[in-house]
C-alpha cells in the first residue's frame, strides 16, 4: 500500500518501512583538501580567473594520492568554486563569490506556494559537472542517465553498418540530407502504425538523437526571451534546451502518477503568454509516470484552444511495463500543434544517435533548422538501424528489455525503503530505468552526491531537474544496470549515508 501525500505535487511515493543505524561518516582527505582550498579563495589567496595547482603539482605539494586531488577537484566544482578549462586546467570561477556567501537560514514555517514564475535556465554546469564525475571516478552507475548498454544488439547493428561501409567506399552527401534515409523513416511510420498510431513518413524529419529533435522543434516554436511552460520535476535535457535558446522556463506542478497539472498550467496560460510547453507524458524521467490517456486528450485541447505548441518528449515510449504500448499527445493532435520526438537511444543504441521528430505544421522549419544546424545525420547508422528493424528481432529484443528493467524496478524499490531511513519514499515508474526518491527533508542532496562519490556510487541529486530549490532532498536513481552483489552493497551504503545525514 502507498503513502499518498494529499495536495502534495509529489503524490503517492512508497514509504520506507525500517531504520537504518546511523554511522556518522568521517571526513574524508579528499575534504579536508577541498576545504583548504575553499578558504583559501575565501581569503582571497586565490583570486577570480586564478589558475590553482594542477593535480600532480596539488598532489605533490600535499601529499595525497592524484585520486584524492581528482575528488576535491570534483567537489569544487560541484561547489561552483573552481571550473575546468579544457587543455588548461582547473581555475577559480568568476562568479565563485556566490557560492562562498553564507546560505539564508531556511524558514521553519510552512508557507503556501506563490505563483509560479519565469525563470532564466542554469542548470547545465551542474549536469556536466555530475556527468564528469560519473565517467571519472568508475564509480556504481545509480546517477547515469543512459540505460545499460551491455543490453543492447550493438554487436548485430555493428555488424549491419560495418557491411554496409563495404558495400560502400564513399557516401554521396545529398544521401545524407534531411528528412533522412527513406529506408528508415519507412520503418520508423510502419511501427507506428503496428502500435496504432498511421502518420505520414512525409513528417518524420532524422536528427542526432531526442536531443537536437527538442532543440530544433523548440526554435521552430519560439524565439530569444519567450517562455516555456515545463513540468515539474522535468528532465534537464528539456532545461538545457531552454538554456541554449536563450529563453525562460515556467515550471508547472506533476502529479507522480497522472502527470502535469493541467488547471495550474490553464491558470498560467491565463495570467501570461506561454510560447510552447515542453512535456514527457510517457514514463516521465524522472518520475516514471504514464499519463492517463484522458488527460493527454485534456492536455492537447487546452493548449490547442490557445494555439500553443506541445513539444512531446516521447523517447521513452518503447519501455513499458504493463501490456500495450502508452498512447502519445500526437494521437489526440488535430491542429499539427504537437511537435512528437523520440529515438532509439533508450532501447536499441545509444553510441548511434539516431533519433527523429514529427512536428505537424512545423515540418518545413524543422527540417530547414536541421540543414542550418547540423546539415545532415550520417547515413551509415541511419541504414544498420534501417536493416536491423526490417531484418532482426526488435520486438523480441525490447520484451527481453522490458522484463528486466520491470524487474530491476521492484528490486531497487524494495531495497531502498529496506536501507534507508523512515521518512524516504519512493516513485512507482510504469515504464523507463529510472526512479524517484525523496529522501527526508533534513538531508541534503547534492552533500549526499559528494560523499557517495567518494565512496565510489553515483546519484542524480534532484536539483539537476529544476530552476528552482524544490527538489534538494530527491534523488534519481538508475537501475538498469545488472542486479549484483557489489549494487546491493553500494545501495546499502547510500541508505547508511542517508541516515547519518537525517539524524544530524
């Protein structure tokens, strides 16, 4: 049975049922290292722009290993103290004065939510800095945002592209340019229309991955300083694109289970001018959440009566739990106002990026911003995907996947309300690798991010997810990698970190 929280925007999360004993972790060199240098700069040892000591100059002067230098150098960062240049090393940040100024004590008093507002984008320091030290560190994979790729046919696609580069000594260029191989695009409307869904190959554009069919779909539908309306949490790629576009985000209550809050974002179109609203209606990241089919149609009406554009993020929509295949947004668009976009990087390769968007009455721009940005998608992956959906098992493989991430899913649930501490509660994902958690109010993510790093486990603390502080006590999780022995240890020792954090 459930914790419903009612009224909440965090919804039913499942409740930890036991407590851990606490151990208070010790202060690691890596710290005590990091430490030093904060107060340095602090002082004004270290001034703005300041190039500090590499990390063999660093670990020679202090006496610790290159490896302890490498995790102080990642807290910094983590900080926003000092930043890498590449080729040049690590400098003090301009703006590391921020970060040094002591944090406003937080209110013990519960206040009720103002209105949502515009807010300029600046998350992607933080998400790189993350990912740098996902790869870095070798550390257990709970904070990556790509799905395990060891369960992938990559050796099969390999095989298809390597004929096919014999096949063909050179490419013609015009055979690379958009909307992309006919071959694919072929295969790409015919498993929609398998999944019930027709719509015209003439739509479909080729792009590098999800990524840049957000990207182009979002500058085909605003411009410079406009603002978007997101979920909340939402996933960073969708911040990042707004980051890059010069533009601001608008985040917009989620319910866990049913998705964004359709009369709060009703009340935003209402109160100001929203140019598009970017969401994941199918197994949120990082929520997990199918949105009911009523409420997609809800959706897509309410922004179809104010001529607003719906950009669906739907790259997760092979990875469902339950029987059939969820509905999109683009299933109840009858204006051309949904720009639909997906890929195969979640379920078949993600070392390929080949991913597309369909964007109705937005198709020509589309396509127009694809050749001004990035010309073309190469043809070789786009031709071994092609082959591989019309020759091999791809239903086969994704059953194969489903049943394992649907597994892991229960795994990892179970064993976080085991391990850590009452007061955690966690997600229910109908589909997708990742889960939610919400860890207690008192523990703070991104100091719960550090010292599990040093332990060598990853996390993706919640503030990756949002303009705002809402989520400093959530946690992402990841957990389509292998179920080992070494992955219970390591989700046991968050559970100890975790409640050593709650009980200070």
């Amino acid at each position: 049975m459930h914790n419903c929280a009612s009224g909440s925007n965090l919804g039913c999360l499942q409740p930890a049922r036991a407590t851990v004993k606490t151990v208070t972790p010790p202060v690691k060199l890596y710290e005590k290292l990091a430490d030093e240098i904060t107060e340095a700069v602090r002082r004004g040892v270290f001034a703005a722009g300041e190039r500090i000591a590499s990390v063999r100059q660093a670990s020679q002067q202090h006496g610790v290993s290159i490896k302890t230098v490498l995790h102080a150098y990642a807290l910094l960062e983590s900080r926003g103290i000092v930043e890498t240049r590449p080729q040049s090393g690590y400098f003090v940040r301009d703006d590391a004065a921020r970060a040094l100024a002591p944090a406003p004590a937080a209110s013990r008093t519960a206040r009720k939510a103002p209105p949502p507002v515009p807010a300029t984008v600046d998350v992607s320091r933080l998400v790189l800095s993350t990912l740098r030290s996902i790869r870095a560190h070798d550390a257990v994979p709970f904070g990556s945002p790509y799905p395990d790729p060891s369960l992938f046919p990559w050796r099969r696609i390999n095989q298809y592209a390597n004929a096919i580069a014999r096949r063909h000594a050179s490419w013609n260029l015009i055979d690379d340019l958009p909307p992309g191989n006919p071959e694919l695009i072929r295969q790409i409307a015919r498993r929609y229309a398998e999944n019930g869904l027709p719509v015209d190959p003439g739509e479909i554009v080729i792009t590098l991955g999800a990524t840049e069919a957000i990207n182009l779909s979002l500058q085909a539908v605003a411009k410079p300083g406009d603002t978007v309306a997101v979920e909340s949490p939402t996933y960073y790629a969708m911040l990042h694109a707004i980051e890059r576009l010069g533009m601001r985000a608008i985040e917009v209550t989620t319910h866990p289970q049913h998705g964004i809050d359709i009369d709060a974002l009703a009340k935003v179109i209402a109160r100001q001018k929203i140019a598009a609203c970017m969401v994941m209606p199918n197994f949120q990241n990082p929520l997990g959440f199918r949105m009911p089919d009523e409420r997609k149609r809800q959706l897509v009406e309410l922004l179809a009566a104010h001529e607003i554009p719906a950009i669906e993020n739907d790259v997760y929509q092979e990875l469902y739990f339950g029987d059939t295949r969820p509905s999109s947004l683009k299933t109840f668009d009858t204006k051309g106002l949904v720009l639909h976009c997906a890929s195969f990087s979640k379920s078949l390769s993600a070392s390929y990026r080949i991913g597309w968007a369909l964007p109705g009455r937005y198709r020509a721009q589309v396509e127009k911003l694809k050749f001004l940005n990035t010309l073309t998608t190469p043809s070789v992956p786009q031709v071994a995907v092609a082959d591989y959906l019309r020759q091999d098992g791809y239903d086969r493989h994704l059953r194969h996947l489903r049943r394992v991430y649907r597994q892991q899913a229960s795994i990892m649930s179970a064993l976080v309300l085991r391990f850590f501490p009452v007061g955690t509660r966690v997600s229910t994902p109908q589909g997708g690798y990742v889960l939610w958690v919400e860890l207690p109010p008192q523990v703070d993510a991104m100091q719960l991010y550090q010292a599990a790093l040093a332990r060598g486990i990853t996390v993706g603390p919640g503030l990756m997810f949002s303009t705002r502080n809402d989520y400093r006590h959530f946690i992402r999780l990841n957990y389509s990698y292998p179920w080992t022995a070494q992955a219970e240890a390591a989700l046991k020792t968050l559970g100890e970190l975790v409640s050593a954090m709650a009980a200070a």
